[in-house]
C-alpha cells in the first residue's frame, strides 16, 4: 500500500534541481517536484516517498489530513 500525505509548498529552494520545502503537518520537509513541475509557492501537493505526486487543491487537502488523522486516532 502507498500513502500520500499532503503538504504545502512553502518555498521553492533549488528550481534547477527541481527542489522545495513543504509544510507536512506543522513539520517542513524537502521535496522533488519533478512529478509537478507547474507547482508553486502555496500550493498543495500529494507527497510519496519525498516526491510531489500531485497538486490538490486546499479542499481535497483539508479532507485527506482529516481522514489521516482519524485513521492514527483509531490505532
């Protein structure tokens, strides 16, 4: 099984290297946004493995922290 964890993009750190630092959960974290180019600065991604999957949108985001969390509650 893979999970995705949603994060925010807070700045881009290397853009030739396809670099970022994201928000996960109050805790930052660098990540590759080859698999996302088009993302910027305040944007959600979907996060496997340190790679940016794919963008969300802040709904979508919102929802699947929720569910995260709800799932860590229940073990």
């Amino acid at each position: 099984m893979c999970l995705g964890i949603p994060g925010r993009i807070v700045r881009i750190e290397d853009a030739r290297k396809k670099l970022a630092l994201a928000d996960v959960a109050g805790v930052q974290r660098q990540v590759n946004l080859a698999c996302t180019p088009d993302a910027r600065v305040g944007d959600w991604v979907l996060i496997h493995v340190g790679f940016a999957m794919a963008r969300l949108d802040e709904q979508q985001a919102a929802e699947t922290l929720r569910i995260l969390k709800e799932l860590g509650e229940a073990l």
